[in-house]
C-alpha cells in the first residue's frame, strides 16, 4: 500500500511539473531570445486575458497576444543586445505596473564578402547620400508605428514559393573590401518574376524606389510587427491598400543593391529588426 502511494505521489508530480513546464504553440515556434532574435515572455498570473495589458521594451510598445489561455509579449531584441538579464514593463488594464524580465542567449553571425561591379552603391555621391537619408527616413518612420490591430497570424507564411536562403539575417557585410551594417533581413534567391505575397493581412504603408533596396513595399500587420519586401522588379499593390495573407505585392527582381535576383525579406517587432528565419522555422541557433 506504502509503495502504491509513492508511486502514485510521483506520476502526479511529474505530471504537475510537466503542465507547469508545458509550452505554448507560440512559444515553441518563436522563442528565439538571442540578439537580433524574439522572445517570448509569459505575463504569468495575474494577467487579464480579457483585455490585455501594455508592454513595453527599451521605450517601444511590444506586440502581446493570447495563446492557449496564456498572454504573452512577443519581443523582438536588437542585433546590440547586451548578453544576459533584460526586462519588459507590463501595465495592466487597471493600471498595475510590474516589471517582467527574461534572458538574451549569445549567438555569433558570419561575414560576407560580396563584391558589386561598381562602387556606385558603396561609396555614394553626395546627391545619393541625401536621397538615402530621405529614404531612411521615411522607412523608420514606418517601421515606428504602431496599429492596435492584431495580426492575423505570427507565425509568418514564406513569401516565396521555392528557393534557397543565400544570406542570412545578421551577416557582417563587406561590399568591395568595406564593411557595412550587418544584414537586416533574410535574402531569399530566387527568379526574377517570382509572385512575392504578404506574409499576413496587413496595410500597405510603403510603396517606393529606394537607392539600396530598389523597388519596395512595406505591409503593416498591425502592433508593430511590420514586414518588408525589396529589391521586387514590379510592385503590384498601391499605398493604403488592405492586403490579405497570401496575396500578391509584386515580383523579384534585382533593383537596387544587388548582385543578382532574390528577395530581401525584413521583419520588425517592436521597431526592431529581427531574424525573418524564426517566424517561419528555418532559424540556425
């Protein structure tokens, strides 16, 4: 009788223990928490599910969601992300504050050596440079907003049918012998004309020809997570336009700062550039 209840006593720790451990699919497919990476931080007891509380990261609002009776903030953490204990602040519907923290993992990216035929792209002229500022400008402005419209889904379609990863997100790039900033999105290869779609519903906020990225759009899906498309051959959709998950936006193409076709694929969170690979389970640890 005594060896039944430890027995029985055990199976129902080791279940209890599993439930508390128990991840969400959220969770499981995003929680990437490394520098340039996602991470997914449980607000715990206390929590309205009902209506969800504000969160903040390094002064910008953070996308929360509700997941299998969790809430969760989804928190994208800069590429200068210091190693180590970080914390988001979370404000409740009642007006409670409490302070949340979670950990940043390390992770080393590679270089890049890519070599252009001209030095057109790498050393502007003046002109060009005031025409980037302009275009720089423009995009950070987009990439700051914040809709308080759930997205449709966070975990991202791919935008293209096919092709190879050719450079991934994080990359110190070298263009003819001079380093740059490191790579902020996810390099797709694939053939000029190649339908590229939104990865989920969203506003058109940006439809332009940049000096570096060439033809690009910009789709707002809604508390800050926010997707970009370039160097496209055509654009196929106007700015304002409502766009649902899988249409058409435009093709790839090689404008811009390119050595040949692919699509170059951003994703922000938070008005932070993270890795497009996490939001569609091809991220290398």
């Amino acid at each position: 009788m005594s060896r039944f209840f430890y027995l029985f006593f055990a199976i129902i720790c080791l279940l209890i223990t599993q439930v508390s451990f128990a991840k969400t699919y959220i969770e499981n497919r995003l929680n990437k928490p490394v520098p340039g990476g996602v991470a997914v931080v449980k607000l715990g007891d206390g929590v309205s599910t009902e209506k969800l509380p504000r969160v903040s990261y390094n002064g910008h609002q953070v996308l929360v969601v509700k997941s299998e009776g969790e809430v969760l903030a989804i928190v994208g953490i800069p590429l200068t992300a210091k190693v180590g204990q970080h914390h988001i602040d979370v404000v409740s519907n009642t007006g409670k504050r409490q302070t949340v923290t979670f950990n940043v993992l390390s992770k080393k990216y590679t270089e890049q050596h890519i070599k252009l035929p001209s030095n057109k792209h790498v050393t502007p002229s003046a002109a060009n440079q005031a025409r980037f500022k302009r275009e720089l400008e423009e995009q950070l402005q987009a990439y700051a907003q914040f809709r308080q419209v759930m997205p449709s889904n966070v975990v991202l379609d791919r935008p293209v049918d096919g092709g190879r990863y050719s450079s991934p997100f994080g990359l110190r790039r070298f263009f003819n012998g001079q380093e740059r900033n490191p790579h902020s999105g996810l390099d797709i290869a694939v053939p000029t004309g190649t339908p590229v779609k939104a990865s989920a519903d969203g506003v058109i906020t940006i439809v332009g020809d940049y000096f570096f990225n060439g033809k690009t759009v910009f789709v707002d899906h809604g508390q800050g997570l926010i997707s970009m498309y370039c160097h496209l051959s055509e654009i196929d959709v106007k700015k304002g336009q409502v766009v649902k998950r899988g249409e058409v936006v435009g093709k790839v193409g090689a404008t811009g700062r390119a050595t040949g076709p692919h699509l170059h694929w951003n994703v922000s969170l938070n008005n932070v550039r993270v890795d497009p690979a996490i939001f569609v389970g091809a991220f290398q640890p």
